[in-house]
C-alpha cells in the first residue's frame, strides 16, 4: 500500500510544481499568453490546481505510517 501511496504523492507533486511554476510565469510576465485569453481565468486555473493537489497530496500523507526515530533517543 505504501508503494501506490508514495506512486499518488509523486504525482500531486509534479501537479503542484508545474501549478507554481505556470503562476510565476503568469504573474511575473503576463504578455506571455495571448490576448484573448482571460488572465484571471488562467491564473485561478492554476490556484485551483495547486490546492487541489495540496489538499490531495495532505490527505493521503496521512495514511503512511509515521517513521520511527533510529537515533535511540
């Protein structure tokens, strides 16, 4: 179970990166997109898909077993 667990967390990652890194490109160059394109939209796209995927990635951590200190402490 651990396996598809850290499989699942894995992926939540990449969808938050790629989320972060499309609203830094967006907030700090906005000409990027064209001009049809409604850049609230975009950039609420984005937000929406980096919580989502904290949101996912939080709850499904919380099914792994806590690690035990080997440290003898």
């Amino acid at each position: 179970m651990n396996n598809r667990i850290n499989s699942l967390l894995k992926g939540y990652e990449s969808k938050v990166i790629e989320a972060d890194e499309n609203l830094k490109l967006l907030l700090q160059s906005p000409k990027i997109i064209p001009d049809h394109t409604n850049l609230n939209e975009e950039i609420d796209k984005w937000v929406n898909c980096k919580s989502n995927n904290i949101g996912k990635y939080n709850i499904l951590a919380s099914y792994l077993p806590k690690e035990e200190k080997t440290d003898g402490k």
